[in-house]
C-alpha cells in the first residue's frame, strides 16, 4: 500500500549534459535540487555516446542526495524524466552494457535508414509508428547494438540481452534489476511501437530485427513502476510512480496539455510538440508520437524534433572564444552581445552539424555559416547562433499549421537558454504570438512529478491545475514581427544551402 501522508516527491531529470534530482512538497514548490554534468564522447565523426555507468552513476547520486537532504521517511516517491532516443543494451545476467549509449544525436546508423528508404519501408514505417525515418529514434540504435556484439542476435532472441531506452535502464538500476519497463512516452520514440495499438509492433520488429523479448514492457506514464532495492545510498522500498521521455514532461508541466499550448524546450536540442487529439499526421516532416499515459488514457502529440540548438550556440561560443569565460559571464555576454548589434549584418548560421532535423530530415546536410564581410565580428556571429534557434523553432511551427485542428495561441518554452530575455523577445516577434516561459527552470522534472503526484493522489485534470508553475509573458511586436519575415526568408535560402545534393558528372 502506497504512502501518500509523505508527500515530497523526488523528480530525476536525466538529461545529455546533467542529471538533475529536484524534491518537491506537497503543494509542488521545488524545495531542494542537486545536478552533476555529464560527459559525451564522439569517437568518429557523426557518432555520439555516452557511458551507460556513468549516467546511472550521476543519477542515483543526485537522488541520494536530494533524499538525503529531506529525510527518506519524507519521500513519498520518485519520478523519472529522460534524454529521449538515446538507446543502451545491457547482458539480463549480468547488467553490464554491451556498449555505450548511443545518444539521439548519434547519426551512426544513418547508412540503414537510407537503405529503409531505398526499400520504400518509410512509408509504412511514419504510418505504424508516426515516426519519419531518421537515425535519430531509437529502433536503428538498437540494430547497431545487435549487429556490433558477437552473437548480438541469438542472445537476443534467447532473452539474454535487454534492450531500451534510458528510462528503462534507469528502473533496472534502481530496482536492483527486477524491474523491465518503459513508459508509453519513450516506446514511442523508438520507432518499434504501434500508435494506435500502444504496443511493440510485430512488423517493425521484423523489419528492425529486434526480438520482442529483448524489449521491456510498456507502461502507463503516470502509475508504479517498481520499488527500489539494494542500493547503498538510496533506501530500499521507495515506489518509482512515473517514467516519461523530457520533452513529454514538459509539455505535461506546462499546461497539463491544454490544446493551442505549444511546448518549445530549450536545451542541447530542441523538441517543439502540441497535444493533439488523435495520432492521424500525413505530414512527412513531422513526427506523431505519444505525449504520455496518464494512468487513463493516451494523450497524442505533433512533434518536430531539432538536433541543434543550446548545442548551436555552445558550438559558436567555443569557436569564438567564449568559452573561456566563467559561466556567469559566459551566460552574461550571451545576453549582452547579440543586443549590442542592431542585426548580423547578412550572417546566417545553419548549425546542421549531424544533419538537419524536422522539418527538413536531412541526415547528410551539413553545418554552414554564410553571409561573411569584413564587419562581421564575434557578437554578430553570436547572435547569428542565438536567431537560428528561432528560426529552427519557426520552421516546425508552419509545419505544425497543416495539421488540421492545430491551434497556437502561445508558445510555452522551458530550457535553460530561455533564460536569455534578448532570445525569447525575438522567438516572440518571429512567430507574431506570446512566447510564455517557465518561472521554474526545472520544467520536465515538474513533469515527472506531477505525473507521480496524480498516480499517489489518484487526482484528476482538474485537480492537478493547482500544481501547474507560474510563467512570464514576452509578447511580440508586431511591426518587428513584419520586418522579420524578410529576414527569415533569409534563412531559408542558407538552409538550402546546407542540404545535400547527389555529385553530378
């Protein structure tokens, strides 16, 4: 029987640059957080990974710290928001990884992807799984791993090896290995997962080769998940009520999925996704995915997902110099520099630098700074960094209008660049709409927590809008909003630019 009269709820935010543990009190004020970095390898050029012990590691040490600020018999339960696609494989005996985490930024299985193309399997892959083809999701990852060990198949199919993504190793972690699952919200990223159905699909499993008993079980988002056991720092017997994919979680924490609330986070890379209420997209440039299980039902989502933004600007400081400042300064002359110039003077920086994502899905396209004079200097080519967020984020947007029944009647954004007020005021008058940020910075933790809180309380909806974090309003300008536009054509013209044409004799 669940404990509810404990009502601090300890939120894991695994994200690809930090784990975050953030405890919230009974009425989902965030009261304590803790956050270690974490490290990425690129081995080859296009390959991107992590360690698997090592973001197990970060994270069971913020949670035993956030805990252990509390109190235990003060936590009521965990919760879990992750990096989304990013897919490990682990040895069921043993728990040791096959391999490193191959991160959603990853584009080593790019050569499969095409050869799904070339066999016309894209069309029936966007239909069962809502999903474009693309190496960003978690299902051709996953038939690398395989092919990459010694026997990676058969293991497989004899149950020996498991397969998932991060949430799912995270709750094999935590719960001393008993535990095998994933929630409806990360299954749906992996390009194995059937939408209407919101089960495996026995056809993408044959045509990714994976074997259905090499997958965990799938979940609702919001309900329990297992306990945790036999860990040094974190006490056993504490229920794990919520496991959902980062950018799901803050669409969740935003508004509860109010339709004509679009969610854009902000972070390495960016995911612009709006509920919407069927999984019916015929658009090859966006993704339909499943925003969460709420313990009741399937909420759908229209997403588009973008490889390249915080990790655009983080690209432009370090080859410019910045990165050498502290990082208040360097967060300090991110906000200054781009206002201290009235325009780029003509740059444009197209940062494809593993490709272009939606609504282009151009894996070989590559990274481009055009528009160069002898003016230019490092604060127009900051801010040229700092305006292709926006346009990035404006391109999903036109694509999202041809969906039927789409509304914006506000953009919602989270993330840690949005803390830069010169950014989010020229996101507002690109779109000509109010751009609403976060007031909690900790937006998909928030997520996951709510999540929890209506699996502990069996809340509704309605009863969970009390929870929902406050936000500031950036409204546009809307003579700046006309003027813009003519920049942004601007823009598309360089991203042409970028996209990869066949060598002609």
């Amino acid at each position: 029987m669940l404990n509810a009269k404990n009502e601090i709820i300890i939120a894991l935010d695994e994200g690809t640059t930090n784990a975050k543990a953030v405890a919230l009190d009974g009425q989902g004020n965030v009261i304590a957080k803790f956050s270690q970095p974490l490290t990425i390898q690129t081995p080859r050029e296009g390959w991107v990974e992590q360690s698997g012990e090592m973001l197990v590691a970060a994270s069971l040490d913020v949670i035993a710290q956030a805990i252990a600020h509390v109190g235990a018999d003060n936590v009521a339960a965990l919760a879990i928001s992750n990096q989304r696609e990013t897919a490990i494989g682990w040895y069921r005996s043993s728990g040791k990884t096959l391999h490193a985490a191959i991160t959603w930024q990853c584009a080593r299985s790019a050569d499969f992807c095409e050869e799904l193309r070339r066999e016309h399997l894209d069309v029936t892959i966007k239909a069962i799984t809502g999903l474009p083809v693309a190496p960003l999701f978690s299902g051709s990852k996953m038939r690398w791993l395989l092919d990459s060990v010694s026997q990676g198949h058969q293991l497989a199919e004899q149950g020996e090896v498991c397969l998932g993504t991060i949430d799912s190793w995270l709750l094999w972690n935590l719960t001393g290995g008993e535990q095998f699952a994933c929630d409806h919200s990360n299954a749906a990223r992996t390009q194995l997962l059937n939408l209407q159905s919101g089960q495996w699909d026995d056809e993408m499993l044959r045509i990714f080769r994976i074997p259905r008993r090499a997958l965990p079980e799938i979940k609702p988002s919001s309900g329990l998940f297992g306990y945790t056991r036999g860990l040094s720092q974190i006490p056993d017997g504490l229920p794990i009520l919520s496991m959902v994919g980062d950018s799901h979680a803050a669409l969740f924490g935003h508004a509860l999925g109010e339709l004509g609330c679009v969610k854009a986070t902000y972070g390495t890379g960016s995911s612009v996704m709006a509920p919407v209420s069927t999984p019916q997209c015929t658009s090859q440039a966006l993704a339909t995915t499943v925003a969460w299980h709420d313990g009741e039902r399937l909420v759908y989502g229209l997403e588009g997902n973008i490889a390249h933004t915080g990790d655009a600007v983080a690209w432009m400081a370090e080859s410019t110099g910045l990165s050498e400042l502290a990082e208040s300064a360097l967060a300090d002359a991110l906000n200054t520099l781009p206002a201290s110039v009235d325009s780029t003077l003509g740059v444009y920086f197209v940062p494809a630098l593993t490709g272009l994502g939606a609504p282009w899905w151009d894996d070989r396209a590559r990274g481009v700074i055009c528009g160069l004079n002898r003016g230019v200097k490092r604060a127009h080519l900051i801010r040229a960094a700092l305006e292709s967020i926006t346009y990035q984020i404006a391109d999903v947007i036109v694509a999202m209008r041809q969906y039927d029944g789409f509304t914006l009647n506000a953009l919602m954004v989270d993330g840690g660049p949005t803390r830069n007020a010169w950014l989010m005021q020229y996101q507002a008058d690109l779109l000509g709409c109010p751009v609403m940020r976060s007031d909690v910075p900790e937006l998909s933790a928030i997520g996951a927590a709510l999540l929890a809180r209506k699996a502990l309380n069996q809340a509704t909806l309605t009863e969970m809008k009390a929870f929902i974090a406050q936000h500031s309003a950036f409204l546009p300008d809307m003579a700046r909003h006309t003027q813009l536009q003519e920049r942004w054509r601007g823009w598309q013209q360089a991203v042409a630019r970028t996209r990869w044409q066949p060598a002609t004799e």
